[in-house]
C-alpha cells in the first residue's frame, strides 16, 4: 500500500501582523519575523500513516507540501518523523492561497502515481476551511471521508475501517475501498516526536522538487479580496470591588436596561 500525506507549512498565528486599518487587503497582511511549522492536523495524519505501515505494511509513505522555497522545511522534519519521502511543489508565497489551485496541483501530481490512499489533515489552523482534500478526492474521483480519527485495514487490504465522532457523542464507523482519501481529526493517537539523530539525517536527505507551473492546472476558482474584522457594536464594562460590590453594580446595570 502506497501512501501520500499532504501537509503545510503555516506561520504562528500569535505573531502575525493584522492591520488596523483599511485597505484590509490580502497583500498588507504579513508575518514577517514569525516562526512558521508544521499544521498541527497534518501531524495527526502522518502519526496515522506510520500506524498503517506499522501494523499492515505499507510500501511507501510520500509526505507532499506545496509552497514556496522555504516550505521544505516541514517536509524535512516529516522525514525526521518516519517518511519516506519528500515531494515539494514550489510556488510563490501566498498569505491566503486557493484551496482548489492547491488541490488541483496535488491531484495533478498524484494522478500519475500508483497511490492506494492519500491523508490529509482536517483542516489547516491558519484558514481553518476544510477544503483541499475534498478538492482532491473530486478531482481524482476518489471516495472521500473526513474527520477521521482511526483507521484499520480490512478485507486484506482492500478496504479500510475508519472511525469519526458525529453529534450527539455518537461514533460513526465506516467502510471504504482503496484508493481513497482520508482527512484526519485530532484522535486518540498522539504524534510522536522525531529523534534529533533522525532530524539531522533527514536534513541531509534530497527532496524531489516540482515547480508549480510544471502541473497542468485550471485557473484559480477563489480569490480572498478583503479580510475585515467584525465591526464593534458595543463595548463591555468591566465591574471593580469586591464580590459585593459587583453584585450591587451589576443590578444597577441590569435595572437601568429594563432587564430586572
């Protein structure tokens, strides 16, 4: 069983600069001086990969990113990790990328490899959209299945159990057949830490490197034109003094609103 894992490299979201004022466009938004890593989720699917391979065998784990030319890095510590291999997809630094160009730059790559199964994770902590591995699964006409936070190899590796939480508490279990696609939640399996002696080999491990421009893609679906932050429509009071004194405050402040 082949296995391809994307992951991406994002900035640490504490240090980002927002600005105050308009234009709220995408280009003034920047994180310079920030520490960029790897997308929490996407860790979850890597720990998921390396537990196939574990248990059921699995011929070979590719770890893929698309970004631009520092994104290695985090394909270097997926390395570190137990992977592989490393595919980089190198294009020019967006702040906020389309989900469907970047699905269709996986899907172009993946379409012409023999993959059994392709793990994404959920969602990324900086967008937060969900998108890309659906995008992918669509463009590949692959089964797709989302927030998954077990999986298990059935059939003799034909087909796969996977596990997800629904509402109300309740687990949802489902069957798929190979190939298809996998987003994975924050499970039950916590993401090991790589060895710093296999951190150092993987620095000195070769990446295979695409250019973006080398995939055939259509062109972009989705642009962000302007982020603005909620506008304020009121402001808080904060109550001082003791516990008594709060309380007399608050009812003041109740009464005054017709509320008590």
């Amino acid at each position: 069983m082949r296995i391809l894992v994307c992951i991406k490299r994002i900035p640490d979201l504490e240090n980002m600069t927002f600005p105050d004022t308009p234009p709220r466009s995408p280009a003034n938004f920047t994180c310079e001086g920030a520490p960029w890593r790897m997308n929490r989720y996407d860790e979850y699917a890597i720990e998921a990969a390396l537990r196939l391979r574990e248990t059921h065998g699995a011929s070979g784990i590719d770890a893929l990113t698309v970004g631009d030319q520092d994104a290695g890095d985090v394909l270097r510590r997926a390395i570190g990790l137990g992977v592989d291999h490393g595919v980089h997809i190198q294009q020019t630094r967006e702040m906020f990328p389309s989900p469907f160009t970047i699905g269709e730059l996986i899907a172009a790559y993946a379409r012409e490899k023999a993959y059994d199964l392709i793990l994404c994770g959920v969602m990324s902590e900086d967008l937060m959209q969900g998108v890309v591995g659906p995008v992918i699964a669509g463009l590949l006409k692959w089964p797709c299945l989302t927030a998954i936070h077990a999986v298990s190899v059935q059939e003799e590796g034909r087909a796969l159990q996977c596990e997800r939480e629904v509402e109300g508490g309740r687990q949802e279990v489902l069957a798929v057949r190979r190939p298809a696609l996998l987003t994975i939640q924050s499970g039950i399996h916590t993401p090991r830490y790589p060895a710093l002696s296999k951190l150092l080999r993987a620095n000195q491990y070769p990446l295979e490197v695409l250019p973006a421009a080398s995939l055939t893609t259509a062109p972009d679906r989705q642009r962000v034109c302007a982020i603005t932050p909620p506008e304020r429509v009121r402001d808080g009071v904060m109550l001082e003094g003791t516990a008594e004194s709060k309380a007399r405050q608050l009812a003041k402040l109740l009464h005054a609103k017709g509320l008590c």
